[in-house]
C-alpha cells in the first residue's frame, strides 16, 4: 500500500517564523544603536595622605645687616679702589683715606684781633679769681657765725650761691682764655694734618660705593655700604588676609631662585602694619611685609644674592593622614560643595565638606569616604543620574 504524496505547502509552513524573527532583530538593533551613549569622564579616587595648605608668593632676598661706613672728617677724600663684591675685614681693611682740610691762616689783622681777645680774657680770668677769692672768704666768715648762731640761714645760704657764682665765672674765664690762646698759636706755616684711614668696622663685603672718585667730603658723608651676602633673608610680599592666618615659625620653601632644588626656611616675621599696593590689572590690594630666614647651608646657595627674586610657597597648614581628592572634583551648588561619584556606571551626585586646600588637592571633612571614584572636571555635561564611562588619563 502506498503512501500518501505530502503537499507542497506543508514543507514551507515551518519557515513562516523567519520574517517575524528578522524584525525582531532589526528592532533590537535599532534601539541598541539609538540608545544614549554614557559620557566619558575622567575620575579620581578619594584617599588618605598628607596635605598641605600652601601660600605662593614673590619674594626678595636681602642681607639682614648693612653697614654704610660714613667719613669721620671733612676733607678730600681719595679714590676708593674697591668695588662691589671685595672682601673686607673688620679693624684691618682701609676702606678709604681722607684728607682733612688744613687750619687757615690768621693774617696781620685776626692776629691783633686775637691778641685782643687773649688780653682781654686775662684780664677777666684775673677779676673773676679776685671775686671768687673775696666770696669764699665772705662764706668761711658767715660759717663761722652761723656756727655761733649769730646769722640766720638765709644769710648762709646768700653767701653759699655767691662763692658758686664767682667759681662759675672764673671757669668761663678760664675757657675764653684757652680759646684766644688756641686761635693766637695757629701759624701760617701750619702743619698739613696728617691723612685719616678709614677702617671697615665689620667684616663681609663691599654692597655698594657712594663716592668712588677723588672729591671734597663733609663730615658725615656715606662711603661705602658693607654687609655679608651669606647672612640673607627673604621679604615676601603677601595680601594682608593671607599673612594674619600665618604664624611665626611657619615652614617656607623657596623655589624658581636659580638652584635645582627649593630652599627651606621659616617665618620668623610678619610686619605689624601693611600698606597698599596697586597690582598688574590695576586692584587696589593691602599687602603685608612676611620676613623669612633661609635654612638651607650656605654651601647650597652659593650663587644666591641681595635682592635675587624668589617664588616663596608658605605652609600655613599641614595633615599627615587627611582624606583628600583633586580640587578640580569640587564644585558650588549653591552656598555648598558638592561632587559627582560614580556608582554603578551612573554619575551620583554627593554633598561634600571640603575643608583646606593646597590648589591641588582639597581635604574633604564629609561626604565621601577613602576610594570613592569622583568624576574631574564635571561642568554641565554631566546629570545626576547619567551614565558615565570612565576614562584612564
């Protein structure tokens, strides 16, 4: 018995599905390629590690202790053979010479007028001595008196300033005529005086020369400015809010001074008084005088001068173990800091307590916690609640 011949449309009835099964797909792969992308976003990880809240500021060196050597004498100094730089000792190096102005001359006229006054003043001495003879005399009589109780101390007393007066009076006396003597023995062959050495009192070097040519000098006039360019400190410049939260002590490093590795030093000054200071753009600013010694050896700062430029970084706070993250992860919302987090591949936004800051890095006081991956430089392109990719940089 033979079997029934299948019909044509049987063997094609399982295939119907293909069609259904081909949109599907398409679908699937439509939405696939129509679904937002997540942002690519740069991350960092909260962590623990020291911080450190830094104020960078220019600064100047300048020798602690400067010494301007003055001429003693007036007269015509010679010419200074040294120039700055030249080493000098204290008690031994003639850092000049002067040549004092002679006497003038008295000529036939101030001559009689001398040997007037010298005359005249002999004769005074004599009569003030005479005086001064007679009142100490009057007082040995009214002591003697007095002692009797025949005078009353009022008389004593008169006759006491009269013999004080008259001893006063011959001391004039006595001077006048030393001084018409003086002027009376001056000559006109006088001796040239001889030439006056001027000593460094201080050992260093020479920082600058007021008069290095030969030329007339008063009294009084600078010569020459002596000093030690090792002994240096540094004056930073700093807005005045900046130097009330630093202390005496604070720890300095001095960087971009010429040298391959910064500088230590420490605050030992901030000035009592600011003043003000007109900055590049033209702000009024009200700045601070912060004075710093350099710790660093001398044999390390050998090429380091007066009045070199320096960029100070003062630290005015520092942590050991502090959870900290860069400071471009922060932003204000509001009166607050906030900062993205990445959960889940989503971007989570997170309250935050930020607290010092070194420019850098920022120490978060709450809100993150150590290894929290928060997003850099998030701007407006990322929403809380977007999907993020993050990126190595």
């Amino acid at each position: 018995m033979n079997a029934p011949a299948s019909s044509p449309s049987a063997g094609r009835r399982p295939r119907r599905w293909l069609p259904y099964a081909g949109a599907a797909v398409l679908a699937v792969l439509l939405a696939l390629g129509l679904r937002p992308q997540p942002a690519r976003v740069e991350t960092a990880r909260a962590m623990l590690g020291p911080l450190r809240a830094t104020v960078s500021e220019e600064g100047k060196t300048r020798i602690r202790q400067r010494y301007v050597v003055s001429a003693p004498v007036s007269g015509q100094l010679r010419r200074i053979p040294y120039k700055p730089g030249a080493e000098v000792i204290a008690g031994e190096t003639v850092v000049a010479v002067i040549d004092p102005l002679p006497s003038s001359p008295l000529d036939a006229r101030n001559r009689a007028l001398a040997g007037a006054r010298r005359d005249s003043a002999t004769t005074l001495l004599e009569k003030s001595r005479t005086t001064h003879e007679l009142a100490r005399s009057e007082l040995r009589r009214i002591e003697q008196m007095f002692a009797l109780k025949t005078v009353s101390p009022q008389d004593l007393e008169s006759a006491q300033m009269r013999e004080t007066a008259a001893a006063r009076e011959v001391a004039a006396a006595e001077g006048a005529l030393r001084q018409a003597e003086a002027e009376l023995a001056e000559s006109p062959a006088a001796v040239p005086p001889a030439p006056v050495e001027v000593k460094a009192h201080v050992g260093g070097r020479v920082l600058h020369v007021y008069q290095e040519s030969s030329r007339a000098v008063i009294q009084g006039t600078p010569l020459v400015e002596l000093g030690d360019p090792t002994d240096l400190e540094v004056v930073i410049e700093m807005l005045s809010r900046d130097g009330a939260a630093i202390s005496p002590g604070a720890a300095v490093e001095f960087e971009q001074w010429g040298g391959a590795t910064p500088l230590a030093g420490r605050v030992r000054l901030i000035e009592p008084a600011a003043f003000t200071k007109i900055s590049a753009l033209g702000v009024e600013e009200q700045r601070v005088n912060v004075v710093a010694d350099i710790l660093t050896p001398v044999e390390q700062r050998r090429s380091l001068g007066d009045n070199f430029r320096v960029e100070a970084r003062v630290v005015g706070w520092a942590g050991e173990r502090v959870l900290k993250v860069p400071a471009s992860a922060l932003f204000r919302r509001g009166d607050e800091w906030a900062a993205y987090v990445v959960r889940g591949g989503h971007a989570v936004l997170v309250p935050v307590r930020a607290g010092r800051t070194s420019g850098v890095e920022t120490q978060v006081i709450g809100g993150l916690k150590e290894n929290d991956e928060v997003i850099l430089y998030p701007g407006d392109r990322v929403k809380d609640g977007e999907r993020v990719q993050p990126i190595k940089v």
